[in-house]
C-alpha cells in the first residue's frame, strides 16, 4: 500500500502494480451458510478469493461488502463476520483494502477481489483439451449439509464444523498448481454444481466431459441427507436446468447423481491435467493437504455429443 493506514478512512486505496503482470477482478456475496458468524466471514471471503485461485492468480486486493440489519441484530454480530473475512483475506496474502456497506433486512457478505496473473499463463473455461484428466481439490456436498444446518438437524453442530472446514478453506494450493504446470483449464464448483459448471467449461471449450460419478468425493452424510430430502433449492433448480442436457448412464443411482448438481459455496477447483503430468500436480495438492480426486476425463465433441455424460 502506498498511501493512508485502515484508520485514516482514506476515499481511495493506492496500490503499486508489478510490472509484466494482469489484473484479475471478481465479486461475490450471500447470506450466511452457517450459524456462527466468523465463520460466515471466513467462508463468503474464502468463495469470493476462489475465483481468483482458478485462474492461477494471486490475491492482491480485497474490499468488503456487506448488508447488515443495524436494527435487528448487536454490532457484535457484524464485528465477528469482518474478523472473519479479514483473517481469510490476510491468510491469502492480500491487501484488505476498505469496503461498502448498507443497511438491509438479511445479513449478506463477501469481498470484490482485484487479482495477479501472467498474462500468458493463467487457466480458463475455454482450456480443456481432450485427453485431459479432471483432478477435484474438494469434496461436494456443501449445499445439502447447510439445510440440514439451517434446518437444526439432529447433530448440525457437527456438520457446520464440517462445512467450515471444507468451506474456508483456500483453494491457493490449486492456484499455485495451475500456475507452476502451465494448465489451460481450470473452474471452481459453487451455485451451479459439479455438474453444471462441467457443463459451462464443456461449453466454453468445445468438448465433452466424462464425469465418473462414484469417483466423486462425497462429504459424509450428504448422500443419506440427500436421500432424506435435504436438498436445497438451487441444488434442485440446478437438476432440472441441466440434467435434460446431461447423458446419465443406466443403472445409476438417481439420488446421487441429483448430488452431481447440489449448489456448493466455496467448492473446490476442478483442474484439467494433461495425462503425463495428473501424478505430479495430485502430489503437489496432496502436499499441501487438498484432495486430488480424479473424477473424469475431457472427450472430444462429436456432432450432438452431450456436453456432460455422468458414468
């Protein structure tokens, strides 16, 4: 930072820009997927830092937004969702640069992101090439544990520990993956599942995936809490956009590929490896204590091939 310290409510933040680098920007903010709230904080800051990590940037900047009932609830509920986001934003390395905030009937919470990445080395939706591997980072299930959370389930004090430790943790060591191979083709998996984010990079790229279902790591409960019902709406919505458009092999449970479209906050990455280097960059996020869960492999698209066969 070039100017001002946090107390001196400067308007602006200068920051100096390394040479030969480019600049990365994304936002996001939503209501509180669990009930304490530092850990709110830390979670929306880790998805909005997400963004940034699946293309193989460096956090450089983050601002707040936040939506808070001044009215309804202490002070003391906002001070702990801004330690949270705060301690995320330091742990990725980055700048808490200020922010904005509202007053508003429902607490909502996240950060605009200002990003590093070389300009001729970074990851996208469009790099996906045929023959590629699909290493998962995070397991899925996110979406089903927070009902069962905000539905008090029997045992939700445990399950909301789960979904912090899934949900705040930062995808950096993908990031780094993605910037020390060189990969082309890289996503995170949020509000659109597994499987419509697969859909959207298939897209992008001109090719078809392969999604080898139970090969997907699955957060323990989430299926039996899927089978009772606990799916969310966005998860459900999610399905029934995307699954006229998905090839589903028979004989599949039809439950767990639902789990294939669950709305996950602060998911993993799903990066595309090409074959002769999936065992180097597994090591390097085993390492680093993230999965590498290799879920499918990228096709060629012929003709009116399906964007996405679940097998």
């Amino acid at each position: 930072m070039l100017a001002g310290k946090p107390g001196d409510n400067e308007d602006s933040v200068i920051l100096s820009f390394p040479q030969g680098k480019a600049l990365l920007q994304t936002v996001d903010f939503f209501t509180p997927t669990v009930n304490d709230p530092y850990r709110f904080g830390r979670i929306a800051a880790a998805n909005a830092l997400s963004d940034v990590y699946a293309m193989g940037g460096t956090p450089w900047s983050a601002m707040n937004i936040v939506c808070f009932p001044m009215k309804k609830l202490p002070g003391s509920v906002l001070t702990e969702v801004l330690r949270g986001g705060l301690d995320t934003v330091l742990e990725a390395g980055a700048v808490p640069a200020g922010g904005h905030s509202v007053e508003d009937d429902e607490i909502k919470f996240g950060l605009a992101v200002s990003g590093l990445v070389d300009p001729g080395r970074f990851a996208s939706n469009r790099g996906f090439r045929p023959g590629d591997e699909l290493l998962l980072t995070k397991p899925i299930g996110t979406g089903v544990l927070s009902t069962a959370v905000k539905g008090e389930m029997p045992g939700c004090e445990a399950m909301e520990d789960v979904l912090f430790e899934v949900c705040g943790r930062l995808n950096k060591a993908g990031g780094e993956v993605i910037d020390r191979l060189g990969l082309k083709g890289a996503t995170d998996v949020t509000g659109f599942g597994l499987g419509g984010h697969l859909i959207e990079v298939a897209q992008a790229s001109g090719v078809t995936v392969e999604l080898r279902m139970e090969a997907v790591p699955l957060i323990g409960q989430a299926l039996d809490l899927a089978r009772m019902g606990l799916m969310p709406a966005g998860s459900i919505c999610n399905r029934n956009h995307y699954l006229p458009k998905v090839f589903v092999a028979e004989g599949l449970d039809p439950v767990w590929v639902d789990m294939m479209f669950d709305a996950q906050t602060s998911g993993g990455l799903v990066l595309a490896v090409p074959p002769e280097r999936v065992d180097e960059a597994a090591a390097l996020l085993r390492a680093a204590g993230d999965l590498a869960a290799p879920i499918g492999t990228v096709l060629p698209r012929n003709g009116e091939a399906p964007l996405l066969r679940i097998v």
